[in-house]
C-alpha cells in the first residue's frame, strides 16, 4: 500500500466518506439493467482477451475451410467464401453465448453477486443487463467475421444493410440461446464445466449444420437433423438477407425460436439466480 | 429511535444435513454496533445473508428495521448495505468504475454517481489508485473500497461480515475508524468477527454464536466478567510439573483452568492481577519452576471454552458450505 499515516482516512472528520444527500429513488428497471449493461461493456474493454478467445476459433475455421476445402466443395474458393462467411458468422456468434454463461458462473463465486443481491433494484437486471451487454459482444464478434470475410473478397448480394439485418438476427437469437448457456451457468459448478459443457452442446449444433456444406450431399439421416436444426434455420435466414433473398417465414421462423428459448429460459436463470444460496 | 434495528426469533437454516443456524434469536437495538462473535461455521455467515434477503430462513423470522425478512424483502434492501465476506467488488473495473456502477444502481444520476465516487475516493485515500483495476490491489485497499461501496447512500443498517479479517494492523485500525464515523451518524451496525478484541474495540453488545445457536449475550463487560476479565498465562521449565500446577491454579483462582496445545504451558481465567501474582509466587513456592508468564485478556478460544467447557470447534461445514 502506498499510504502514509498522515494521509490515512479519517471519515470522522471529513464530510466527504457519508453522503450528505438523502437517499435518492431507486432506478427504473432499464436503467438498473442498462448499467449492468454498461459493466458487461466496460469488462470487455478491461478484458479484451476474453472476446479474442471465443473468436480466434471462427476466424481459424474462416481461414482453414476456404482455402483448404473451398475448391474441393465449391469447385473454387471465391464460390465457397460466398456460401461461408454468414455460416461463419453465425458460428462465431453462437460460440460467444456459451461465454455469457460462464461468466455468469465466475461472477456468482464472487462476493459482488452478493451485493447485487442484497440492492433494492429489478430482480432480474443483473442478468438481462449483462446479455444487452453480451449482445455488444456478439456484434463485435460477427462483425470481425464479416470484415475478415470482405478482405478475402466476400461480396454481400444483400449490400450493407442486407449484412446488417443479418447481424441483427443472428444477435436476437443468440440473445434467446444465451439464456441457455446463463442457465447451465448457474447449474454448473466451475466456469470450466460451464465451458466444456457449453462446447460439446455447441459444436455438433453448428457442425451437424448447413454452416459448412449444403445438406443435399448429405446421408438421409443426417439431413433429417440438420434440417431440423435450429442452427441451420438461422444460417438459412442470415445467409439469405446478406444475399439479398431472404424470406419473411425463415426468418420469422428464427425470431420464434428466439422467443421460445427465451420465455422457457430466462424465468429458469432468474428463479435459479434469485435462490441461489 | 429507542427501538430495534434487528429483530430476530428462532432462524433456522440448514444445508443438506447441516443445521448452519439452528434457532438463532438476535435483538439489536438501533444505533449500536452490535457484534456477532465466533468461530468460523458458527452460523455467523447464514445469520448475516438470511438477514440480508440473500437466504430465505427455512424456520424463524427476522424483522430488520421494521421490516420482515421474507414478505418484504425489497423494503429491507432498500435500508441495508452489506459487506461480505469475499470482498463485493468487481474484480475485472476499476475502482471508480465499482463506486459509480453502485451509484447508479442506487438511483443516483450519471452525474451524481460521478461526484459521489470521487468524493469516496478521496476519503478512503484510494484516489491515486482509482483507475486501477481492482484485481490489483492489496486487501486494505480492496475492503476500504467494499466499505467505500457500501455507504454510497448512507445505510440506515448495514452488515459487515468479517471486515478485517487478513488485514495488516494499520489497515484493521483504518476500517475500525470508519466504522465508528458511521456508529456516530446514526448508522446501525452488525458486525461478525472471529476476534474478541475487535467484537470489544467495537460492539456495545455482542452475542457469541457457537454450532448455529447464540450460547452467550451481553456487553463487552458483561461477556468479561463472565469469562473473567483476563486469564493468567503460564509457561513451566518442565512439563511434568503441569498435573501439580494445574490443581494449583484451580484451587487458587477457581474456576475452569486451560491446558494449552504446548505440553508446557497452561492458562487460567483471572480478572485480578494481584491474585495472578500471588498464584505464581505460590507455584514457586511449592516447586513448581515457571519460566514464563503473563496476563492478558482472555482469547476467543477462552471465552469459548469458559462459555462451552470445550474450546472452540473449527467446522469446516457451516459457512464455507453456505457461501
């Protein structure tokens, strides 16, 4: 400690350590949950390794796939960037939200969790603040997608807002998966388990996708779960408005899922948030 | 105000097959700090969270400033602060992020989180180190910080658990000064130590909780005389001689006489120093080879003892489960 006695505080004294001003009224739900919102934004800017560390996997697989695989696929690696970068994108994302559960699961081994708790605000901002925030995240993920995707030469039918929209979507539905992830955070034990836990479910749900290859080649049985796969649905839908072809049914289709995984799991986190000893 | 600030019957709360609190029954008179002293899984950490709306009692019920427990949890939280154990604050921000977050979610506007959090900074001498993340500081900073975090808005309560335990001394005496500008100010306190001599710098009352129960309550002087006001330390030059000092001591001082870890040693609850004196001058007198001794005020593990007739039991279940 760099303090000296003369400079040790000495609140008796000083009218500066209690708060002259009486207590004001507690804040609105969405500005509790905006200031948790604020605090997620604030980690990323202190902790940037953890955003680096969801999205290097993407970027490699951006990376290996075109140029390994594009020609074998595609007959060219110019054709098969087109078909993979809003794949891609959707990957990088979706990897994200396993994050915001574990660092759920970090945050509650904390003594903060507790003071959050004991504060006379919204019962859920914590959790809702930090997925708005988890949300900045996931833009920067994608978009980290999409810029390394344009350098290699992708060029989006949809234009600009066609990519934006996209991002836009797959946002929305990762805010509903997050939920998800939030809530195995709070089931597991360690933020490891949360990580590995969160991998295994997260891995086969892109991979045995249309993220990478188009499910006609594919064996009957697995084209049966792919196309079943809430992940290809979303990839269909991000693909078709960066390609300027989307339809209004797939993306409705993936607005629902959002919404279901939302209003099953969000009321699960909280109650598991609210109990939590 | 004459009343109670806590007011507390028969708590229970148990973890699996671990009853942490077992009817635990507290009255905390408003203004006072009031100190809740014992060793560690006591109970003391589940007392503190059930009366924190952070554990809901599975028995008993609580009134915290008028206030019940369970069917008006948000009215409690909206009059307490809590200082945990594990230090509340945000490892991964900086210290001025940590008050401002706080302030905010306090109620108070962009602007006034910002002047309140510099004015705490400045008072808990943390200023220089306020754009420090706080995973960077050492722990006098970091508990001056938790303390900083709990009066943003002055809590007509507030709950401090454990706040000086693995702290230098000076570090102890800059939290035991806070404390008490805060006493002076109105503020009610409930503080949970494992230290006797911090329960009595502090507290104008104290209960000793031991196995989720309260086994003893009263003043710092009450709790004393109870135990006796201090204990008489003795070393002997050869251990042998323990059997024959022991019945001494306890013949001449009366009472429960403590024979320490070290073969060697015993102590003996005893207010008075003249009677400390004259039993060592009688153990010389009877052969009894003393190489050293002192008198000092009792230890935890002597009002313990005094208290249970046991000393004090480290459990490891209890708090370290409950947290």
């Amino acid at each position: 400690m760099s303090t000296t006695p003369e400079t040790r505080p000495t609140p008796a004294a000083g009218d500066q350590a209690l708060s002259a001003t009486p207590r004001p009224p507690r804040p609105s739900a969405l500005s509790a949950a905006l200031t948790f919102g604020w605090r997620g934004m604030l980690k990323v800017r202190h902790v940037p390794e953890q955003l680096v560390d969801v999205t290097i996997t993407p970027v490699l697989f951006l990376l290996m796939f075109t140029y390994l695989f594009g020609g074998a696929v595609a007959g060219s690696t110019a054709v098969y960037l087109q078909f993979l970068v809003p794949g891609v994108l959707v990957m990088s994302v979706l990897f994200t939200t396993v994050y915001s559960g574990v660092a759920l699961n970090t945050d509650m081994t904390k003594g903060v969790v507790d003071r959050f708790r004991s504060l006379p605000i919204w019962r859920p901002a914590p959790l809702v603040g930090a997925l708005l925030g988890d949300s900045v995240r996931y833009l920067l993920a994608g978009a980290m997608i999409v810029v390394l995707g344009v350098v290699l030469g992708y060029r989006p039918g949809g234009g600009f807002v066609g990519v934006l929209a996209a991002m836009l979507l797959v946002v929305v539905f990762a805010f509903g998966l997050s939920w998800v992830f939030t809530t195995v955070g709070l089931l597991m034990r360690s933020p490891g388990a949360v990580m590995n836990g969160g991998f295994l479910a997260i891995f086969p749900l892109t991979f045995l996708s249309n993220v990478f290859v188009d499910p006609q080649t594919l064996p009957d049985w697995l084209r049966t779960f792919v196309n079943l796969n809430p992940v290809s649905h979303l990839v269909t839908a991000a693909r078709g408005l960066m390609d300027g072809a989307a339809t209004a049914g797939g993306i409705g289709l993936v607005l629902a899922t959002a919404g279901v995984l939302t209003v099953v799991f969000a009321p699960l986190t909280i109650h598991l948030y609210r109990s939590r000893g | 105000m004459s009343s109670l600030a806590i007011e507390a019957t028969g708590l229970c709360k148990a973890f699996g097959a671990t009853r942490a609190v077992d009817g635990v029954d507290l009255a905390v008179p408003a203004g006072s700090v009031y100190g809740v002293l014992g060793p560690n899984g006591a109970g003391k950490t589940t007392t503190i969270r059930m009366l924190a709306t952070l554990l809901r009692p599975d028995a008993g019920s609580a009134r915290v400033l008028g206030h019940d427990i369970v069917a008006d949890a948000d009215a409690v939280r909206s009059v307490v602060s809590l200082t945990g154990q594990l230090a509340s604050v945000d490892e991964d921000l900086t210290g001025r992020e940590n008050l401002v977050l706080l302030a905010r979610l306090l109620g108070l506007s962009r602007g006034g989180a910002r002047a309140r959090a510099g004015e705490l900074l400045e008072a808990f001498d943390l200023a220089d180190a306020a754009g420090r993340l706080v995973k960077n500081y050492s722990g006098g900073m970091r508990r001056r910080l938790d303390i900083a975090a709990s009066i943003v808005v002055t809590p007509q309560l507030m709950f401090l658990d454990e706040p000086t335990t693995g702290l230098d001394p000076r570090s102890r005496n800059q939290v035991w000064d806070i404390i008490r500008a805060l006493v002076t100010e109105g503020t009610t306190i409930l503080l949970c130590t494992q230290y006797l001599h911090e329960a009595d710098q502090l507290a104008d009352g104290i209960a000793v909780i031991d196995r989720g129960t309260v086994i003893a309550e009263g003043s710092p002087a009450q709790l004393k005389a109870s135990v006796g006001f201090g204990a008489l330390h003795v070393r002997l030059l050869d251990p042998g001689q323990r059997g024959a000092a022991e019945r001494l001591l306890m013949r001449r001082l009366g009472g429960v006489v403590h024979l320490e870890p070290d073969p060697a040693a015993l102590s003996a609850a005893c207010a008075d120093a003249d009677r400390a004196a004259a039993a060592v001058v009688e153990l010389a007198q009877a052969g009894v080879e003393v190489a050293e001794f002192s008198l000092g005020r009792p230890s935890l593990d002597e009002v313990f003892l005094a208290l249970t007739g046991r000393p004090a039991a480290e459990d490891a279940t209890g708090e370290g489960a409950a947290a």
